[in-house]
C-alpha cells in the first residue's frame, strides 16, 4: 500500500469520525440544550484525558444513550466517564429510580 492511498484512508477516518462527532452533540442538544452539548464537547475533550478520539466518540455515544434514558445532565456526563457499560448503568439507575 503507498504512502498516499494510506494517508488518503486515514483522512477519510478523521472526516468520517467528525462527522459522527456533529451528529452525536447535535441529538444531545435536541435532548438537552446547546449550551449542555458545548459542555460536554469541551469537558469530554480528548485532548483532556487520557483517551483517544475514538473512545471519546464512545463517550458521547453513551452520554446520548444515558440522556435518552432520562437520566439527568449532570449524572449522565459523570456516569458517561466512569468506565463502565451503558446497561450496567441504566440497570442501577433504574433500580434506584424504581426505590423512590
């Protein structure tokens, strides 16, 4: 594989994640708001942690799924981060929920 055909690959990689990337904090602002999707951009940063780009579209992945769930801004961006699997969360969540 040439050198070209191998960085004309990795620039259509980096476009295809940015795309995802628009369309993940664009359903997070239809469920929140702007201003929380601008947020969750600039706390989930990549160039913040300790992880790359990709696992940083994941977190926005399960940011949304937490959101869609209804669970609350602020818990769903902690909860995003923890490491832990999006059904492992909402099944604790729910439980807790189910208490009250």
């Amino acid at each position: 594989m040439s050198i070209q055909k191998i960085i004309k690959e990795m620039q259509a990689r980096g476009t295809q994640i940015r795309k995802e990337e628009q369309r993940l904090l664009q359903e997070i602002a239809k469920i929140t708001s702007v201003e929380f999707a601008e947020q969750a951009a600039d706390e989930l940063d990549s160039k913040k942690h300790l992880y790359d780009f990709e696992e940083y579209i994941s977190i926005l992945q399960k940011l949304k799924t937490l959101l869609d769930a209804g669970m609350p801004n602020c818990q769903a961006i902690e909860m995003a981060q923890s490491g832990l699997n999006v059904e492992a969360i909402l099944h604790f969540y729910n439980r807790f929920n189910r208490r009250r």
